[in-house]
C-alpha cells in the first residue's frame, strides 16, 4: 500500500504537488503521463489531485508556469543582488551549468514541453516564460549601457536571446550525455567570449 503524505495546508499541498509533477513530467512527456501516476508521486489519491487541479492539462500547464517562475525569481535575486551587471551575466550562465550538471529534472521538462507545442495553451505558456526570461536579460544589459559597461551599438534584445541560445546549447548537449564536449573550461571560454562580444570597450581618452 502507498504511504500517504501527512495532512498539511491548501497552498503548500499545491506547491508539493507542483514540485513532484515537474519531476513526472521531465522523464515522460505529457501524453504518456497519467493522473494516478501523478497522484502516487505527490503523495495523494486521485480524487484528492483533483481538489487541486481540475484537470492533467491543468496541472501541467500550472507546472511549466511554477518552474519558470521559481527559476526567474533565482535569476533576478542575482541579478539585483550584484553591483556589477556583466558580472551578474557571468553569475547566471555558470550557475546554469551547474544546475545543469545537478540533473534537476527542470531543464527536462522544459525540452519535453517543446514537444507539446502543438498545443496552443502550452505553446503560449512555453513562449511567455522564454520571452520573460529574455526580458529580465535585457533589462539587465541596459543597466549595464546606462553604466557604460555594454555597447551602444548592439541591439539588446538579441544580445539576450544570443545568451539563452547558449542555456539551451548546455541543454542539448546534456541530454545527449555530450558532457565532454562543454567542460567547465570550455563554458568559461565560451562565457567570456560572449561578455568581450557586449562589453563596452574602454576610450582610448578617457581619464587625459
């Protein structure tokens, strides 16, 4: 017989069952996962998944949307906590790789989640959380313009984009347990190409 969870609150009953959905969802995808799957991984009956989320589709959707959340909730406490915003770059992208190594099921889930973008809901969702992660990059390049430190001659927004393409990169390459080819070496190499490629270079007057 399966242990049931102990009795606890509304909202952290649905933060747990959030959590171990993730889980759920990053070794299946969306299709082959069932309710009663879902259910034993949080702990609880079906019908009681259903006090939560009216539906799988549900779930999953307020899945994606938790993670993305917790994952920008960490990059913007770095970003706000540096006092150098290149710096903070810097912060985030290794900080990703490691993540990555850890193999939390989060990346997982959002490659498997591509796979259901078919689906209008979930596209929007998937869209909305890589557009807000992009906006949180641009909002901190720009803080580094204002400062002087990136360049005035570069569109942000695609500098943004240039340094989630390189997330997702560190993604493929781990799910096809290419690891040797992206050592932590060569992801500083490849970090400090990107920040020479928007950092603002020093005037060749400044201080005469």
């Amino acid at each position: 017989m399966s242990k049931r969870a102990p009795r606890r609150a509304a909202h952290e009953r649905r933060r747990l069952i959030l959590e171990s959905a993730q889980t759920v969802f990053a070794v299946s995808n969306y299709a082959r996962v069932g309710t009663a799957e879902l259910a034993k991984a949080a702990g609880i009956s079906e019908p009681a998944l259903y006090r939560y989320f009216s539906s799988k589709k549900e779930l999953y959707i307020s899945t994606l949307k938790a993670a993305g959340a917790r994952l920008r909730g960490i990059w913007r406490r770095i970003i706000e906590e540096g006092t150098d915003p290149l710096e903070g770059v810097w912060t985030l992208g290794m900080g990703y790789y490691d993540h990555i190594q850890s193999r939390s099921p989060m990346m997982r889930m959002w490659f498997q989640a591509l796979s259901e973008v078919d689906d209008p809901e979930v596209r929007t969702t998937v869209a909305q959380s890589f557009t807000a992660f992009v906006d949180l990059l641009e909002e901190n390049l720009q803080r580094g313009r204002a400062r002087g430190l990136v360049r005035r001659d570069i569109d942000l927004r695609i500098a943004a984009w240039h340094f989630m393409t390189i997330g997702l990169t560190f993604d493929l390459i781990h799910l096809l347990d290419l690891d040797e080819e992206l050592d932590r070496r060569r992801v500083e190499d490849w970090g400090r190409l990107y920040l020479e490629s928007v950092r603002e270079e020093p005037r060749a007057n400044a201080g005469r």
